[in-house]
C-alpha cells in the first residue's frame, strides 16, 4: 500500500501507516533542560506566590531495577501581599525521578511508580488516567511533529469535549507538555503551570526562535537606590511604579503575561535619579504579569498581579 505524506511548513503530519520509529526519552540526554513556571492566588486574601524554575537532570538512580534520571530544580519563590513581597530563591531542590520505557514514560511518587505519558497513542485514542491527565474523556485529536534540534518529535494534539480549554493543548515525546513536565494538563482556578522552554547544551530548542531565558537566578534588576518599587499589588486598573535611572533616558515598557504573551505599554522618559509614574493595567484580565523593559534598557523587571 502507498504511504502518505503530508507537510506543512515545520511540521510533518504522520499518515495511518506508519513505519517503526526512534522513540525518544524524557529526558532525552543529560544536558536537557526545561524553564517552567507555576503560579498561585488566593482572592480572598489577595496572596500571591510565583515560582520560576529551571530544572535540570542531575545524573541517574537505580530504584527497583530501574534506571531514573534525577531532576533537580533551581529559581526563585516569590510571595506578594497587599503591601509588600518577598523573594525566596533556592538551588539544587529535588524535583522528581523520571524514566521512559519503550514509548512510555514513568515518574516515580514516594514508593510508586506511575505513568507519566503514553507516546504510543494514535489519533482517536483516550488518554489514559495519568499522573499527568485526572480526565477520563481526553482525546488525542492529532499526532504530528515537529522539528527540535534536528530531529523531528511527535506532537500528540489534545481535546476534551468536556472540559473544552480547561486542559493543555499538547506534549511532545523527549520534552513534555504545554504545562510543564510532571505538572498536571487540567487548569485549575487560581493555580497554573506554564512550560516556558526546552534546552540541550545550556540553549533553548524549543519552541523554535524563542526568547525564553533559561536562569532564574535574578527576578529583580537591583540598582544604586534599590529596587524598583510597583503599588498596589495586586492592582485593578493602575500601578504605581517607583524606579530610579542612572541617567536621563527613553524606556519602553512591556507586560507580560506568564505564558510569554506581550501586551502595549507606553514609553516612559525618565530623568536622572528616582522617578515616579503610573501604568494602566485595566485592559488586562485577572492574572499574574511582569512589567519589564526593552532590552538595552534593563532597569525594571518585576512581577505584578491583576485583580
């Protein structure tokens, strides 16, 4: 029988018969790293806490017989309240065990070993109740792939006709999913997990062109008179920025949300020493952002809530 191929630029869509393939592992070798952040809100309280994250494989552990890779984390907790926030930044945290057998992929929880991805599904396939998946009625829409590093990993497109968009839209063998890695795929109210990128050899891979910085190491740009202030936080339709500049200057403001969408901010001239002025973030849905500017002017960098 004939097989068929049909392309699209970046991306390769499998016909239904296909040949055996490379299946590739999470991780896919031990220079693979993943920039993944999680954020979570109390309304109640108004009470914020971030966690931007780089996790990383630090080498392999013998449990029952099988061969995990060690994950480790490295970032920076932040917490914020009406009237101030704080910054916990921590290194080397224990992030979870993960393995990948034939086309499956395990974590490893306490004394259980768990399925975390089935890279064996065809379109029309149910996912399976997973670490990953708590939704019995997840379809696999589509398989395609696409291309990273130089070799083409299968794409495995989700839906839920139940849930509808409360579920990530993707994973991808050898990388993970539009959440994270161990993170779960349902969206919960006030919590979310956001995959920012892929790396191999300390440079991100995926997605193709991205921007994402791998280090966490700095949320804060510090500067002579220190921080940058923002009030209130969380704010409903204006923040109060107090920054000061080294130098007279044109900045250009951008907001971003946690997925890496940019938003319009007004550029903002500063004079030399400490300035003060205001944003308006009324546009914006409720959520977490970071304001932050243009990148030859590096002076503002900092996280804000929108109630």
């Amino acid at each position: 029988m004939m097989k068929t191929w049909f392309i699209v630029p970046g991306t390769v869509l499998f016909s239904l018969c296909l040949k055996a393939q490379v299946n590739y592992p999470i991780p896919q070798e031990p220079t693979s790293e993943w920039r993944i952040d999680y954020a979570q809100w109390d309304g109640t309280s108004n009470f914020v806490r971030t966690n931007a994250a780089r996790v990383f494989v630090a080498g392999d552990t013998l449990i029952n017989g099988n061969t995990y890779s060690r994950l480790l984390s490295t970032g920076v907790i932040t917490t914020s309240w009406l009237g101030g926030s704080y910054d916990y930044p921590y290194e080397n945290a224990f992030y979870g065990f993960i393995r990948t057998d034939s086309a499956r992929t395990w974590v490893f929880y306490d004394t259980t070993e768990e399925l975390l991805y089935d890279f064996s599904l065809q379109a029309g396939d149910t996912l399976p109740m997973t670490t990953m998946n708590w939704s019995p009625t997840v379809i696999v829409s589509s398989v395609d792939s696409v291309l990273v590093n130089g070799k083409y990993l299968r794409r495995f497109n989700l839906f839920d006709p139940v849930q509808s968009d409360l579920i990530c839209h993707w994973y991808i063998e050898g990388i993970g999913s539009e959440n994270g890695l161990i993170s779960p795929m349902q969206l919960m109210m006030d919590n979310g997990w956001t995959f920012g990128c892929y790396a191999e050899d300390h440079a991100p891979v995926f997605p193709e062109d991205t921007d994402c910085i791998l280090s966490v190491n700095a949320i804060y740009v510090d500067t002579p008179a220190g921080r940058p202030e923002i009030f209130p936080n969380p704010a409903e339709d204006f923040l109060t920025v107090r920054i000061y500049s080294p130098e007279d200057c044109e900045i250009r403001l951008r907001i971003l949300d946690i997925s890496g969408r940019q938003f319009s901010a007004p550029t903002q001239h500063l004079v030399s020493g400490m300035n003060e002025f205001s944003v308006n973030v009324s546009y914006l849905v409720r959520g977490i952002y970071l304001l932050t500017t243009n990148p030859e002017n590096e002076i503002l960098n900092v996280k804000f809530m929108k109630k």
